[in-house]
C-alpha cells in the first residue's frame, strides 16, 4: 500500500493540553499538503480551524475527552457547540465506568443521542480498549453498531496504551456492516499503519506519519 493511501486514511492529530493555535495551524497545514482524511483538534480551536481551512480539510473534534464520564448533557452539549463551530467529525468517548458497571443502556442511550445531534455527520466512538476487558470489547462493538455511530476507536492517547493489532482484529469480527474502525495511539510507524489496515482500520488516529513525511522532505 502506498504512503499515499495511508495518509488518506490519517486523521492528523493534536490534543496535548499545551496545544496553541500556532500549533494547530502548522497541523492544519500539514493536513492540506499531505491529503490525510482530516485534522482532529481540540473543541476550542474547532471555530478557528474551520474558518481558515474552509472546504479544504475536514476538521475533527473530540467530546468528553479523555475521560468520558461526563454526564450526557454535558456531552450532548459539547456536540453541538462544535457542529456550531463548523466540526465535520465528532470523536465521543464513552462512560467506561457505566459499560463496567454493565449499564449497557445508559452507554448505548449516550450514544444514539449524539449520533442524533450529529445526523449525517460522523460520530465515532473511543471505547479506551487498555482499561476494557475482551468481554467488554466486544459488548462495545454490539452496542456501537446499534447504536448507528459510524465508527468505533481503540483509544484516546491519553491513557495506558493505544491501539494494538489484537484490538483491531476483534473488532473486525464482532462489529457490523455499519460500523469502521478506527485505530488510534502509538501508530509510529508507515508499516504499522498498513498493518492496522490490512486488519480492518479504516481510519488512523496519529501525528507521526505526517512527521516521517516532513523529516524525510
């Protein structure tokens, strides 16, 4: 597989709580150059980003980040403030305490409900795999695809690991026609990313791609 087709595939990522616009806007930039699928930024910059790429990236955001025990109106709200501010693509993460806690309709209720505010946009769901067991992996990806979200995602970044091949296989075989997966977190390498593909990903959570593209330049 070509580079090209792996940055396709990228959403181009910068989450760090120290981030400035400075920052992103180099990353945005980024993004247009190397034609990855979009920028996944945090929700304050959503407005700015929007208004200085236009039409010629998807911008990406994320809801109840990192932890996801939010309550649901606080998430339902952060949704539409950033589809709001122009957001193409919304990344919620979950109650991982209530899926623990096998409050099966309090995740799956949380869920259709941003997907609602999202309507055609796509909403895609970070179930943090390395604090979940495989029992509670794969009730993620039952519930994900009743859900109606468009994807389900190995993992913020910001917890004990991101995403392992073992992960994204399972996922392969339990989640629906309807849903994608989108792997995420430690993606360092271009042979790993067409690993993760080639095991069902389509969509890559990572910042180091693009930067082997500009260190190599």
């Amino acid at each position: 597989m070509d580079r090209k087709t792996i940055l396709s595939k990228v959403d181009h990522t910068l989450l760090l709580q120290p981030s400035t616009w400075e920052e992103i806007q180099i990353i945005c930039d980024d993004a247009v150059t190397y034609g990855t699928a979009s920028v996944c930024i945090p929700p304050c910059y959503v407005k700015q980003a929007k208004e200085y790429l236009g039409d010629k990236m998807a911008v990406c955001t994320v809801i109840g980040f990192p932890n996801g025990n939010h309550t649901t109106a606080c998430k339902e709200f952060e949704t539409k403030d950033a589809l709001d501010n122009g957001a193409d693509e919304i990344d919620m993460v979950i109650n991982i305490g209530a899926l623990r806690a096998k409050e099966y309709d309090y995740v799956l209720n949380e869920m259709k409900s941003l997907k609602a505010i999202c309507g055609d946009k796509i909403l895609k769901v970070i179930i943090e795999t390395c604090l979940l067991t495989e029992e509670e992996k794969i009730k993620m990806c039952e519930l994900v695809t009743a859900s109606g979200a468009d994807y389900i995602k190995t993992s913020t970044g910001f917890s004990t690991s991101g995403a392992t091949f073992a992960d994204i296989e399972l996922f392969a075989k339990h989640v629906g026609p309807n849903v994608k997966i989108k792997a995420a977190g430690g993606i360092s390498s271009f042979d790993d990313a067409e690993k993760f593909m080639g095991l069902g990903a389509d969509r890559l959570g990572t910042s180091r791609l693009v930067k082997i593209m500009k260190a190599e330049k």
